[in-house]
C-alpha cells in the first residue's frame, strides 16, 4: 500500500483539515465494496474529511449485502460515513444490478463524477479520490469518453494533462512513479500520436509534477525508446533516429535541473525498478520518475511490481485526483473479496499530495 512516509512528512502552516471526495465508481461493481473496507481501517484518512458521493440506497443495499458474508474484512457502516446523496431517476436505479455493468450503472457513476468535479472547483473538495468505472457503461450510457481522467480534463477546461501512477514499494520505501505518453488508443495509432510536441507537453507535466506535488527540484527521469532495443540504430525501426533522440537532446539543454536518460530500451528499462522494488540488489540507481511511451510498456511492470498498490493519479489538473489501480472487477462484485489496499492507498496518496501543494503555496 502506499503509505505517507511519516520520518519525511511536511506539516501544514496552519491547522486544516483536508477535505476529499470519493466518488462510489460503478455501483455495480467492486468499488463500493473497497471504499467500505478501506474506510473501517482508522489509520485512513487521518487529518482528512472524507465525503462519500454516490448513492445512499446502493450503498447501503451493499452494505447489507456484504456483512451477510462469514468472515469477512471490516466494513464501514454507512450511517457512520458522511454521504452526500446524489438521486438517481428510479428506473436508472432500478436497472442497477450488482455484478452487470450497463447503461444504468455507467449513467450512475457518471453522475457522481460530475457532482465531484462540480463541487471541488467550486472549492468545496481539495481533492477527489475516485473509485472505479467501466468505460463500456458509459458508452451505453451515451458518455463518450475513454476514461475518467478525460472528463476530468474537460471539466476542469485543461489541455494539458496526463495519467501518473505511483507507487510505494512495502519492501524497501522506494517510490515508483510511471507517466503514460499516450494512454487509451490501439498499439497500430502509437507510432503516429508519439510527436516531439507531445512528448515535450508530458515531460513538462511530468517535471512540474515532481516539483509541485513531491518536492523534487532536480532529479533524474528515464525514458523509454518505442522499438525493440530503442530501434538498434535504424534496424528494428527508425523513430528514435529521425527524432526521439534529437529531441532528447533538445529537452536536456532545457532542463538542466533534471537528469534526462534515454532513449533506454523498454525491456531493460524496468530492470532498476524491479530491483529497488523487491531491494534485491544494493547497486540499483533508480531514477525518480519514468516516462513510458504507450500504455502497455509502462502498466505491465507497473502491474507486476504494485498490482494491488498502485495508484492513477491525473496530473494536470488544478486539483488533485486519485484512484485505484484496478477495475469494476464486475465478476466478483458482492462475493466480499475485493482488496481494498489500492483504495487505501489513493486516499493516502491524495491527502500527502493535497497536503504538499498546501505547504507550496
């Protein structure tokens, strides 16, 4: 789990308490379940308001659901959490059946993020912690968006944004920190969307983000080629000839706070990761963040190394937004085995990163 590391900790100037939004996800999925776990741990959240928006009645119907179940982890009564009630029209809850996404449960979740954003820009949330959603639902429900961190970008009116995903290892403190240069589109559109201009916008996100919300003023980031062995000098593809590495270039005369590194060969890139990871080799020198150029070459080691403790954080944004790392989970939805580490780390991770941008300003 990500966990805020206390021996390094800031304290904010003054006496405040942080005031975060976790969004219910899709109700039929796992995402109610995770939140009720990970709000009955009382090491959650501490120094935090934390404001559940979604729907009561679901809620509590799984709430009931749930503690029927032998053996299972604590859970969260829902009269115990601060809810806000976001109504549904009846035939929409109706259709919501627990375990099947569909148009009703995308139209649901859809509702809570937008109540979300609505209320954090108007500067009633510092932060929003956002439990899973299923994009196929939202098409259903005539929602065309690839994922949340889109709606989150439009709502907020910002270009400029991008998907982060952090991690803290359990083994040795280690912090992976993983940026996507393209996320949600097939591997046959990769090679076209990758521009120097893009990659400029995702390493400026990328720096502004070590500056603002960890501290990190200089530094070293890896980034990755797109070919095997970063193309083998025009052999195995020529993209990092004709202009990744003249943008390399460029980008190291640009930030000379930061240690620019690459372009480094996607299947050797992840080998200092995993072993200051795991802490399985003393001579590791890891870099403080990792830009990947697609969406597989970054979630897979991301994935082996974090599945259950990797969080997605949308940077970018004039807020701060979290979520789990992981899906509905529609198949085991209302079987209470869900493991809510992932959750308890986003809303972690959201209050050390609200809480860093505090003492910035």
């Amino acid at each position: 789990m990500y966990q805020i590391n206390q021996t390094q900790g800031v304290n904010l100037p003054y006496e405040k308490r942080l005031r975060l939004a976790i969004t219910l996800g899709d109700p039929a999925g796992i995402g109610p379940e995770v939140i009720l776990k990970a709000l009955a741990d009382p090491g959650v959240g501490q120094n935090c308001d934390l404001t559940v928006i979604g729907n009561r009645d679901l809620l509590v119907q799984i709430y009931k659901k749930l503690t029927a179940i032998e053996k299972l982890a604590p859970l969260a009564s829902p009269d115990e959490l601060n809810v806000i009630d976001v109504p549904l029209d009846t035939q929409i809850e109706g259709k919501i059946i627990l375990g099947a996404g569909n148009a009703a449960s995308g139209a649901a979740s859809f509702a809570y993020m937008e109540y979300a954003i609505a209320q954090t820009l108007a500067g009633n949330f510092d932060g929003i912690v956002t439990a899973p959603i299923a994009k196929s639902a939202w098409k259903s429900a005539g929602y065309n968006y690839p994922g949340q961190t889109e709606l989150l970008a439009e709502k907020a009116a910002v270009a400029r944004f991008g998907m982060l995903f952090v991690a803290r290892s359990p083994y040795t403190g280690w912090t992976l920190r993983t940026l996507l240069a393209t996320t949600h589109i097939p591997l046959s559109q990769v090679a076209n969307t990758l521009t120097q201009e893009l990659l400029t916008t995702k390493l400026d996100l990328l720096v502004e983000c070590l500056e603002q919300d960890f501290g990190i003023t200089s530094g070293r980031i890896a980034i990755a080629g797109l070919n095997p062995h970063s193309g083998e000098q025009g052999q195995l593809g020529t993209e990092e000839q004709d202009w990744l590495i003249p943008w390399l270039e460029s980008e190291r005369q640009k930030r000379p706070n930061f240690q620019i590194e690459g372009p480094i060969p996607p299947d050797t890139m992840w080998v200092k990761p995993g072993q200051a990871w795991y802490g399985n080799s003393p001579g590791q020198n890891p870099a403080d963040a990792y830009l990947a150029l697609y969406h597989d070459q970054g979630l897979i080691p991301v994935k082996l190394m974090a599945f259950d403790r990797a969080v997605n954080t949308s940077i970018g944004l004039p807020f701060v937004r979290t979520s789990p790392d992981h899906g509905t989970a529609f198949d085991i939805a209302g079987q209470g085995i869900a493991d809510a580490t992932s959750m308890k780390a986003a809303i972690e991770l959201a209050a050390e990163l609200v809480t860093q941008r505090l003492v910035a300003e």
